[in-house]
C-alpha cells in the first residue's frame, strides 16, 4: 500500500538557550505549537496480521511567544518563533482478526505475484524533499559555541543500478544517483574581528552518491532493504550582509565547497508491472568539515569558518529493469 496522510498536529518544544561565548542567558519559557502535517507512506503485510509501515510526515506550526529572563530571574524580552518538523517512521503493526484478514494464496494471480523476478540493470528517475543543518565554529576562536543553521527543499534525482537476487528471498545491488537540489536556508555567520554578526542562504546545488542495497523480499513483489555508501554534495558561495553597531556595512562572501561523506538509510520497493517497479526511501548523509576563507570586504582582513553540514532526504522513484528473468519462485 502507497499512501498520503494529514490531519492535525500538535508540539512541546523545551527551551535550554545557552550563551554565545560559552557562559549561561538565563531562562526562556517552553512552548506549545499547534498546527497540521501532511505526508506519505509505503505499508506491506509482513506474514499473517503483521504489517511493516515506513513514513515520512511533514509538519507546520503557528508561531507562538517566549520569553527571555537574564541569570537574575529578571525579564528581558519576549519573541515569536515558527517552527517545522520533519519525521521519518517505522512501524510494526498488528491488525486485529476479521473478514478479509486472511491472506491471498500468493499462486493467485495478482499486482503482487509479479511475473519478472529482481536480477537485472535498471535506470530510474523521480525526486523529493530535503533538510540539512550546519555546524559552523569559527576557527581559531575560542570559547564560542557552534552556531547551527538549516534549510528544506526539493530536488530532482537519477538512478541507475544492478540488482541481483539470491537464496530465494534476498536482493543485493549497487546503484549511483544524481541529485539536482534546490535545498536553501538562512546562513549566520559570526565575525570574532568585528564582533558582530552577518546573514545570508547558504543552498545545496547538487549532490551524488554511490553505493549498495541489501533487502528482503517479505513478498515476491516487494522488498525492504537497507543502503549505505559514498556521497559528495556541492554547497554554493554565500553573498552575506553585515552591519556593525556604528560603523559601516560589511557584505563578506563565502565561497562555495564540495563536501565529502558517507549515507544510510532504508526503503521499500514494489514491482507494478513487467520491468517496472517504484520505491521509497529515507536517507541521511553526514559530511566532513570543511574550512573555509571568508574576505571581510573592503577591508583586507580574512577570517575562517568551519562548515560541517548533514543532509536527511525523502525520495521516491519509478524504475525500468532491463533485461529481468523469471521470478524465483520461493515459499512465501
């Protein structure tokens, strides 16, 4: 079973705020966000009344106030916040007995009594939805803590790869995709010279992978498998905007970098019919920090900064096997 979700959601954020330079802010009040949530899933019966379900859910808040109080207990200012959230999920679910409970004998004809087994290349194409967040340190400058930024968006992929299909129930491969991403956020960036602050968007242009799968057929359609590899992701230059208290505006930029990492992740695929099967996967990528120069224009000063970014993707994609034999047949 593919399928769409929403409906209304409800989030308790607790609030730790911890000084810039190391020591304590004080206290800010907790938070209570309503809003809705949308998403989609796959669902696959397991055996008997067990069902395996993996789903990704996006979630929007309202925008609510907290409150600031100084290491003093005393007041000092209130603001607003929006907050979304992003979930992948797996479940196991047991449906209690009823009419319809029992399981089709799998020799019926039907969607899930494919006639092409899994060995084969294939070549696939479909897209998705991303976050990542990046940790930047200001290099050379201590005690200041990490500042963390984020962004969301979708991105376009290519797949190509080679499944084999063995021991009855079990499929290996090796794949390679491209992503064309549009994954962009608000950027900060701290200037320990100046002491003062910068903004910009820091996107994610683009991204590759290499791999390799292993799953389980828990019907002769349908796979559940694990995937990990190598990846690399481009992050393109930041144009940022600095004010300094009194003084004049600063507009630094950051140059862009090629970041190099490892993923994992999980998903399930089905065939539909002949050659042709869909998936759904979650993925997460962490990547190695990079240092990079960031020129305090017009001035001549140039101060670093310790990027390390991690991406989390959702993706699907509808795949043409080539060249398929017959399924194996195997007791299910």
């Amino acid at each position: 079973l593919l399928y769409a979700t929403g409906g209304y959601s409800q989030a308790e954020l607790e609030n730790s705020p911890k000084g810039f330079r190391g020591g304590p802010f004080g206290s800010q009040t907790d938070s209570r966000y309503d809003g809705w949530f949308v998403g989609a899933g796959a669902e696959t019966r397991l055996g008997s009344n067990w069902f395996g379900r993996l789903e990704y859910r996006y979630a929007e808040y309202d925008a609510e106030r907290s409150s600031v109080f100084n290491n003093a207990g005393a007041f000092r200012s209130n603001y607003e916040s929006d907050l979304t959230v992003q979930t992948v999920r797996a479940s196991i679910l047991y449906k209690l007995g009823g009419p319809g409970m029992t399981p089709a004998p799998v020799q019926a004809a039907s969607a899930h009594s494919p006639a092409f087994g899994w060995t084969g290349l294939y070549l696939g194409a479909g897209g998705g939805y991303g976050v990542y967040a990046s940790e930047n340190t200001f290099a050379g400058v201590a005690p200041l803590n990490p500042i963390e930024s984020g962004g969301k968006g979708g991105f376009a992929t290519v797949v190509a790869g080679y499944d084999q299909q063995f021991a009855d129930r079990f499929v290996a491969g090796v794949f390679a995709d491209y992503d064309f991403t549009d994954i962009k956020g608000d950027y900060t960036h701290y200037s320990p010279t100046f002491d003062a602050f910068s903004v910009g968007t820091l996107k994610q242009t683009s991204a590759w992978a290499i791999g390799g799968r292993l799953g389980f057929l828990v019907t002769p359609a349908t796979l559940l498998y694990g995937t990990g590899g190598y990846t690399q992701a481009d992050f393109g230059s930041v144009g940022m905007q600095r004010h300094v208290t009194n003084g004049p505006q600063f507009f630094p930029v950051q140059p862009g970098a090629t970041f190099k990492g490892w993923f994992a992740g999980a998903g399930v695929e089905t065939q539909l019919a002949a050659n042709w099967s869909a998936r759904f996967e979650y993925r997460y990528a962490e990547y190695d920090t990079e240092r990079l120069a960031v020129p305090m224009l017009p001035t001549a000063i140039v101060e670093t900064a310790d990027l390390k970014p991690t991406v989390q993707t959702v993706r699907a994609a509808l795949t043409y096997k080539f060249n398929v034999g017959s399924a194996v047949v195997a007791k299910y």
